[in-house]
C-alpha cells in the first residue's frame, strides 16, 4: 500500500486575523498548527508543515516554500519537488474542523478514481480546495500557471481532471480566517469537550 502523506498548509499572511493563524493557541496546544499536526499524526504514515520558514515551537518536519509569495500553488510546487509521492493529501492550519470520516471519505474516493488529478470536497459553500487529495501529475501545470503569475487553486482545478466529492455540510470546512472566527471555534471546541 501506498505511504499515506499529509501535509498541513501554514504558510499565509493571515491578514484578515491581524497575526499568524499557525501560531495562536488551540485546544490543549500552544499553537493551532501543533493541534492539526498531532491530530493528523494517527491517520497518516507521515505528516509534514509547508510554511517560508521554521516557525514552529514543536518539532516536525517542515517543507519551505521554493519561491518568493504567498498562495497554495507555490507551496504544492514546493511540496512536489521535495517529495518523491505520488500523492498529498492538503490541509489548510485553518481548517480544525475537519474530521476522521471527511478525510477517510476523500481517501476512498481518491483510491476509486486513480485517474483524477486532484480529489476536492464540494460543500454546500462550494469548492474546498485546501482540504483535498493533490497528484503529482498536476506538478506542470502548477509551474505553467506559476510562470503565467496565476496563484488560483481554483483555476488549477478548472484546468484539471479534479473530482469533485459531494458534502451536504459545510461546517467541518469553517475556517478561521478573523479573531471572532477563532474565538467561535474555541468555544466549539470545548463545548465537545
């Protein structure tokens, strides 16, 4: 069987939270990012950070960004180049909601369709593109697009063979983008505790 790879997005500039998002404290870990990576630890054979440098007080292997900017297609370039697999499976730091069956649901799909560049979850907001299963076929078209000045996973997944994985829910996709986003999720959180 395939090595199962994990790779956890926290790399952004995090405007909109008015600091890094990676780094705020969540449930019982002194960052938000330590939380996804422990979480993720039991259902891949290795999980990895994608961020422009090491900024974690925990250790776990990091993958730097190859290029200057922020967006999503620089860091899969970066992951792809550094890692021989065939596929990742995406997680944005953001998303803590994300549970066990969604990822087992988009893994099974990504299994039963091994010609699908790219397995995305469609919730009722639309398309999840940074909770998704990414191929390594995809890799010239991240640096065709990368060249053009083009950063959109959206326009990578119009361009490309993608499946899409219906969810009739949105909530496991909710991110935290603002502190009032944040401040909810905390609550959520110990609310099912």
């Amino acid at each position: 069987m395939a090595e199962r790879t994990a790779v956890i997005l926290a790399g952004g500039r995090s405007r909109r939270m008015g600091r890094d998002k990676a780094l705020l404290p969540f449930s019982d870990y002194a960052t938000l990012a330590e939380y996804q990576y422990r979480r993720l630890q039991p259902l891949f054979d290795r999980v990895y950070l994608s961020a422009k440098e090491s900024k974690f007080p925990f250790d776990a292997p990091l993958i730097p960004d190859k290029r200057s900017g922020h967006s999503p297609l620089i860091a899969l370039e970066s992951i792809f180049a550094t890692l021989d697999l065939p596929e990742i499976f995406l997680l944005a730091v953001d998303l803590p909601f994300v549970d066990t069956p969604t990822i087992e649901r988009l893994q099974s799909a990504a299994r039963s369709h091994p010609e699908a560049q790219a397995i995305v979850p469609r919730s009722p907001h639309g398309l999840e593109p940074l909770c998704a299963v990414y191929r390594r076929s995809l890799l010239p078209e991240i640096r065709r697009m990368l060249e053009e000045d083009r950063h959109r996973l959206q326009t990578l997944l119009a361009r490309s063979d993608t499946l899409e994985v219906a969810f009739d829910r949105s909530d496991p996709f909710a991110n935290l983008n603002r502190p009032q986003e944040y401040e909810k999720a905390k609550k959520v959180l110990s609310a099912k505790c």
